[in-house]
C-alpha cells in the first residue's frame, strides 16, 4: 500500500535518476525464482548516493512512526535491506537486528543477528518486494524468535497479486515508499523508456510468472 503519492512519485523519480532501474526487454533478466523479466529494480545502488539515501531514510523513518509509532527495535532483510535499514533505526534513534534467508552452518547457527527480546515490537525494512516470500521469511523467523512484527515498509514493490495474497496469507501489512505502477508512469513521463517498451513492460506486469519475451 502506498501512503504518500507525492513521496511514491519521487522515489520512482530518484530510482530512474540513478539508473537503479535496468530495463532489456530484448533480453531479459532471470530471477532467483525463474521467472523472466524485462526490468530488474537495484536498490543497492541508493547507498552510493548520500542525499538520495538520505531522502529515502527520512521518507521510511516517517513511515514506520505514522504507521507504528516507535517500535523497540528496526530489523532489516539480508542483504540488500541492511544498509537502509540501519540509516532507518539511526533516524528513529533504535535498536537494529538483521535476519539472514537462513541460520548460519557454523558458530552459533543465528538466523536473527543482533539483540533481541521476546515480545519486542518490530518494523521490518525491505528493499524489494516481488512474491514477498523472502520478506516474509524473515517475518517468520523473527516471529519464530519470539518478536512482535508489527508491519514492514520497503523501498518498491511490483504490485503482484501473489505477494498481495502471500503478505495477506501472514497477516502482515505492507507499505511501500514507491511501486510498479508509479515507477511506469514516471518512465514514460519522462521517455526514460520508449513506447514499444512500455506496451511490453505492461504486458508483462499482467502475468509475470509466464512471460515471454
């Protein structure tokens, strides 16, 4: 869900800006998952760009208090929700955890790195949100460690019914600063992407999973 339209559209602005948007439609990205996609969404590449990363850390902080309040602790997605998790936690003056995909094969076998208290209220922080299965891994491995997950507010989302239907399934609210639609908007606004590629960047949001290019 989108809280501020205005926030939404210049995230997208700021993602096209730097070129965190990668668009081949006449060769396609593969995902972990397998399915083919004409864009690929770096978020990574925000931290590399300080007021940028900084406007993204104020808009987030904003959110998780209008939606939370103050949580006790920010826990961020490894790996590429880390680093933004933790500018959100130092803006919010809190406490910050990470949750791998999975727990360590050696040491003391974490899955959940950093202090945490059973019962503790939690905002995740995510980059990148496609089905959500990931993201909600790591919900459940916080609930799993005895955290209460109050919401999780990400950078972008592609909108897709099954991560609507994934989060919905966990009973877990999320907001998002930017999203596909937006993102698609400002593109062809500003002819960042070429009007045969917009038909196909819109064919392909309607059915992902069997797209072809």
């Amino acid at each position: 869900m989108i809280l501020d339209k205005n926030s939404a559209k210049k995230t997208a602005e700021l993602l096209l800006q730097i070129n965190a948007i990668k668009l081949k439609p006449e060769n396609p990205f593969t995902w972990a998952s397998g399915w083919k996609s004409p864009i690929y969404c770096d978020n990574r590449i925000i931290l590399s760009y300080p007021q940028i990363r900084n406007f993204i850390r104020e808009e987030m902080a904003k959110q998780v208090e209008t939606l939370y309040g103050k949580p006790d602790v920010i826990a961020g997605v490894a790996t590429g929700a880390i680093g933004i998790g933790i500018l959100v936690a130092e803006a919010l003056g809190l406490p910050f955890i990470y949750v791998r995909p999975e727990p360590k094969s050696h040491g003391r076998q974490n899955q959940v790195e950093g202090h945490l208290e059973s019962g503790q209220n939690i905002v995740v922080i995510e980059d990148l949100i496609s089905t959500g299965k990931s993201s909600l891994n790591a919900v459940n491995a916080l609930r799993d460690a005895g955290a209460n997950v109050k919401g999780m507010v990400a950078i972008f989302t592609y909108g897709f019914d099954i991560s609507t239907e994934n989060f919905k399934k966990e009973n877990i609210a999320l907001h998002t600063l930017s999203d596909y639609d937006h993102l698609i908007h400002q593109a062809s606004e500003t002819s960042y992407i070429k009007e045969e590629n917009l038909q196909t960047l819109l064919q392909w949001k309607i059915n992902p999973e069997q797209w072809k290019s």
